[in-house]
C-alpha cells in the first residue's frame, strides 16, 4: 500500500514538474507563426477568459489557459486595458500579458495645421474614425473646459496629437487648449520694451493676423513690428485677413472693395486698434514674431508675386510699391 502511495506521489510530482516546465516554456516562447504581425483589439470590460480565447483565436497565444493561470498567479486579471494591440513574432505570452496590462496600444495621429480656423480643427477632428465624438456645439466646448473668453478662436495650439482609438475629441481639445495657454504665458514673459500691448489675450489676437499676412519665417517679426508701430501711432492695421474673417461664409475667395468698407467688427480698415478676437490658430513662431518684433520705423508691406512682401517707411513708397507689384 505504502509502495502504492510513493508511486503515486513520484508521477504526481513529474507530473507537475512537467506542467511547470511547460507553462515555464510557453511564457517565454515567442510567437511561431508565419504572420509577422497580428493587431487585436481588446473590447471595454472584457473578462480574462475571453481575452485569451480571442488572443488564442488571432494566433498570438498557443495554450490560453496557461496564458489565464499566468495572470492570475500575477494577479493581474482586473488590470487588463482596452483597446487596440499590434503584436509582432517576436512577443511572448509573458511579454503580451505585461503589454496588456501596461495599456500598449496602438497610437493614431492627427495634425492640427496652424492658419487653420477652430471650425477646421473641430471637422478634423470629426472625420477621424478612431476619434470618439462628444462636442456638439461650441458652447458646449466652452463648458467643458471652462473657457472665460467669449471667443473660442486661436484659443487651441496647433499640433500632431498622439492618441488611442476611442479617445474623445474633448479629451484632445482640452490638450491643446492647455497646451495655448502655456505657450501663451512663457512666451508673453519674454516680450520686448518695444510691445505696448496689455494683456497675452492681445497678443494672441496680433499673432494671428501674423499668421495670415505671411507663411515665411523670415517675415513674422518685421510684419509684426509694422502692426505693432501702427498701433502705437493709432493707426488702423489695414489688413486684409480680419476682413475676411469678418465676412464669414459671405465670403467666396474674392475681396472686394466693397468689403474693405462694410463695417464690422473685424473690419481693421474701418476701425482702430485690434479686432475682438483671434482670427485663426496661431504657432508658436508667430507668438514670438509679436513678443520679439523688429521695430524698423516701416508702417506699410505689399505683397509681391513670389509670397514675399515689400515694406515701406511712408505712404509714397508704399503707393508705388502697390504700383508695381499689384497694380504692375
């Protein structure tokens, strides 16, 4: 009876020295298939045992009871994140339940392009299938992040914005709204004596037009030096952009004379100083063309047929500038 008894106990524990060692092996082996990679997508709320069975139906894993055990000697079964994971050949079922549990999912961009009007960023934002949507007005933006200003123009920085599959616009809008009023706040530390401007919020609006009047870096400061001296001398700004902000959707490619005179408040060859608010988003670049510009005496630039502009000190040069490069 006793012989019995050992018998039994040796093959229980080869038994169980072999279970060991195979579980032992398959949490390092990695992942023999002819596939090089395999995507899965992990839905809300799955359990444990799905996870693996769909793991193990993808190919990924071999045994999805060994992969079941692992997690839960590692306590690991309530950690598991949603969501979309690329897995390559290389993965072993060990290093797949920590990149489970880490949330390793897969990453999608959008890019965000300065210039851009905030009505541009949210139908961007709108268009992406892997963006889940929740805004559905603009003061309902408002709200959610708690924004003061009674425009929500050039509020939001412009950027590539790295994210998972279901994350909300709002969640992205938030990023990049804090992501403006940082920028916003250490750029207006470092502004020159030379910008008479009183508030970041000013020079957020200035920056805009910045952005509009031109697409070379090598102008931004000198266009926002002129801007900056015609308001100090209480000079209109006499800029095209804010017209045709102004004009909204009445506006069809073509300025005309007749807007530069209709008056509103966006309007800056009918009114003085600066329009109400931001006319598209800005870069940093043009945030810190307004806080570093180059004040050279010029109140006046034309456009010239290469994008490049023509600046002059007085309104004669500046005729003929428009002379010859518009006019021709």
């Amino acid at each position: 009876m006793l012989k019995s008894l050992s018998i039994l106990a040796v093959l229980s524990l080869t038994l169980s020295l072999l279970l060991a060692y195979d579980a032992h092996s398959y949490l390092r082996a990695p992942i023999a298939a002819k596939k090089t990679q395999f995507e899965v997508e992990i839905e809300r709320g799955a359990s444990l045992t799905r996870i693996s069975q769909q793991l193990h139906m993808a190919g990924v894993i071999p045994q999805p009871l060994y992969f079941q055990l692992w997690a839960r000697i590692k306590k690991q079964t309530s950690q598991l994140k949603p969501g979309e994971y690329i897995f390559n050949e290389t993965y072993t079922p060990r290093r797949i339940l920590d990149a489970i549990v880490a949330g390793q999912v897969k990453k999608y961009q959008i890019t965000i392009v300065e210039g851009k009007r905030l009505q541009d960023f949210l139908a961007h934002l709108q268009a992406h299938p892997k963006i889940t949507q929740t805004v559905t007005d603009l003061e309902q933006l408002k709200t959610k992040l708690n924004i003061p200003q009674q425009h929500l123009e050039g509020l939001f920085f412009p950027d590539t914005y790295t994210f998972a599959a279901g994350t909300t616009d709002i969640e992205l809008l938030r990023q990049s709204y804090q992501l403006m009023q940082t920028h916003l706040a250490s750029t207006w530390q470092t502004r020159s004596s030379e910008v008479h401007l009183k508030t970041p919020y000013e020079a957020l609006i200035l920056a805009s037009i910045v952005e509009k009047e031109t697409s070379l870096a090598s102008e931004r400061a000198r266009i926002a030096g002129v801007f900056l001296a015609r308001l100090t001398k209480g000079m209109r700004l006499q800029t095209d952009p804010t017209v045709i902000y102004g004009l909204g959707d009445e506006f069809d490619g073509n300025l005309q004379r007749k807007h530069l005179r209709q008056d509103n408040p966006y309007n800056t060859y009918v009114r003085h100083g600066l329009p109400p608010s931001p006319i598209a988003l800005v870069s940093k670049a043009a945030l810190a063309a307004v806080m570093q510009p180059e004040i050279t005496g010029e109140l006046y630039f034309v456009a010239k047929q290469d994008g490049s502009h023509y600046f002059s000190k007085t309104y004669r040069e500046h005729t003929e500038a428009v002379r010859k490069y518009q006019l021709n």
